[in-house]
C-alpha cells in the first residue's frame, strides 16, 4: 500500500499544489518571518493521537 508521502512524493507539481490547497485553507506571513497557518482539518486531533501511534 502506497503512503501519503510516497504519492505525494511522485505526484507533479500541479497535483502538490491541489494537495495542498486541500489540506491549507490560509497562510499570513508578518514581520519578522512569523508565519500563521490555518488548516482545513483539525491539527490538534492527529497530534493527540501521534502518541499512540508512536507505541
């Protein structure tokens, strides 16, 4: 079974793009190179559950 990151690996660069639009829904960059991400899913949920994943 192919991973996420190998199809994206091998995917073109018009296909990254809407990769990635799916998965970004707003980017703001400020001064002194901070940077706020807003994604169309919710972060916090995957981050709980790399926990138990990782044993």
């Amino acid at each position: 079974m192919i991973s996420y990151a190998d199809l994206y690996d091998s995917a073109s660069f018009e296909a990254k793009k809407m990769i990635v639009s799916q998965l970004i829904r707003r980017v703001e960059v400020y001064r002194g190179y901070q940077i706020h991400v807003d994604f169309n899913f919710d972060l916090a949920q995957y981050l709980e559950n790399s926990d138990e994943l990782a044993c």
